[in-house]
C-alpha cells in the first residue's frame, strides 16, 4: 500500500535530527518520482510546527548574540550556521507546501516543491560540510525561531503563503547572497563562495516556481497578480521589504521593481 504525500510530508516535517530530516526530504523526492506516493489523501492534519533538533538553542532575532569581528573564523562560523538554519527551515517549509496543498494543486505542484525541498536539503549538508571541516557543525551555536513565523501565519491561505515564503523570504536571499559570496572570496574562501554560489543559482528558480504558481492562482481567481502580491505582503509580513534589491536575479525569477519597490512596512494580520 502506497504513502499518501500528507502522510510522507508529515514523516519529514516530525524528523528532528538535522542530517536525518535533510536526507528525509531527499528520500521523499526520490519516491515521489518514482511514483511510489499518492498525491491524494489530506488526513492527518498537517503539524502547527516541524519537530527541532535539542539544539541549537532557538532565540528571539533581537536576543541573538554578535557573531564576532568581520573576517574572523568565529564570524565565518557563526555566518554558515546562520546560513544552515535557513536553509533548514527552508526544507521544512518547501515540505510543508507539498504537504499542505499538493493534493489540491496539479501534480506539477508538488513536483516543483519536492525538487526545491531535496535541493534545500543539499544546501544545508553542503554547509554542514564546510562547519564540519571548521571542527563544529550545525546546533553549536544559536538560531533565531522567527522563520516559521510567516508559515502559521499563512497555513490556511496558499496564495499568502507563495507571497510570503518564495517571493519574499527567498527573493531577500537574492538580494544578499552576492554580497556574501564577495566577502568569502576576499578572504581566499573558495570552498564557501562555492557553496553559495551553488545556493544563489538554485534559489532564483525556487522564487520563480512561487511566482508561477502564484500568478496561477491569480488567474484561476481572475485577479490581478501584482496588486494582490502587494495586498498580501502588505497583511501578512512583519517588516518592510527594504532595498537594496538584485533587481537582475529577482527579474530572471519573475518579479519586476513594480512588484516590489515601495512595499512599507506591513501591518501584522493580527492587528488588522
């Protein structure tokens, strides 16, 4: 009897161990196009939260501690594992939108955020290799838990949730990862610009996939794409979507300045 995707999704999301849920979502992957998952079934309930390593420590953004003078190996460290967790996250939340939806969408759907979840997973063991090779690996230091903020915030709107997580989260991404790679390179790092380099390219087709998919529903509702990205930014995001942009990346990914550019700081949904 084959796994429901709701069901396998779930497996991942409820896999604690880092490296365990990284090959987790792999797994899944390699299943899926196998055709050994079947996309229907929306029982169980999908989890409120991912289950977490014991560590790192999970901390506010504002508790967080310096990661040390620009350039040292303690602010190299502390970037990669900050790096790590990112994209950590980001496999729970590119599972959680096959899980969550996939069995409403099209197939291709779940095509699109399987791939992306096995290519956040190899993003997050290329950068535990390179903590590894540092004599550390990722929970040795804190993280920040306002990541999966915007996924409780949005479990019920799939539209908000593309908006939100692809268009926003990762295009901010874009926005920085040059000047990270620049930085690594001064520093005679090619293993880590490498590294990201790999991250950057990937990343461009994981905002375009949000904003495909996004423009679908759009046009399946007969809504205009831009204003409702912009009204949905506008509700659900906490802080403002501050330059400066990659306006290159973010155009081979779909999203136009007039997408973008301007966005204020957002009110919380709580509070409107």
């Amino acid at each position: 009897m084959s796994t429901s995707l709701r069901q396998a999704a779930i497996g991942v999301l409820l896999t604690a161990d880092a490296d365990a849920k990284a090959q987790a979502a792999r797994d899944l992957q390699l299943r899926w196009v196998a055709g050994d998952i079947d996309r229907q079934g929306e029982d169980p309930d999908m989890p409120p939260r991912p289950a977490r390593p014991a560590s790192p420590q999970l901390l506010s953004p504002g508790a967080m501690p310096k990661r040390g003078r620009a350039g040292s190996p303690r602010a190299r460290f502390a970037l990669l594992h900050a790096l790590a967790h990112i994209e950590l996250n980001a496999v729970d939340l590119a599972i959680d939108m096959a899980g969550r939806w996939g069995a409403q969408m099209p197939p291709a759907f779940t095509d699109d955020w399987l791939r992306i979840a096995d290519e956040e997973a190899q993003h997050f063991a290329l950068l535990q290799e390179l903590l590894r090779a540092s004599g550390g690996r990722y929970g040795d230091l804190p993280a920040h838990d306002g990541l999966w903020e915007s996924a409780v915030a949005t479990a019920d709107d799939l539209a908000a949730r593309l908006a939100i997580v692809p268009m926003v989260l990762e295009a901010r991404g874009l926005d920085v990862t040059p000047a990270m790679i620049e930085r690594f390179e001064s520093m005679g790092d090619d293993a880590a610009a490498a590294v990201l380099k790999r991250i950057l390219i990937d990343e461009i087709t994981h905002v375009e996939a949000g904003n495909r998919w996004f423009r679908k529903l759009c046009a399946d509702s007969l809504t205009e794409p831009r204003d409702r990205f912009r009204e949905l930014v506008n509700r659900y995001f906490k802080g403002p979507v501050k330059p400066p942009f990659n306006d290159s990346a973010r155009l081979r990914a779909g999203l136009t300045t007039d997408w973008y550019m301007g966005l204020g700081t957002a009110v919380p949904a709580s509070k409107r």
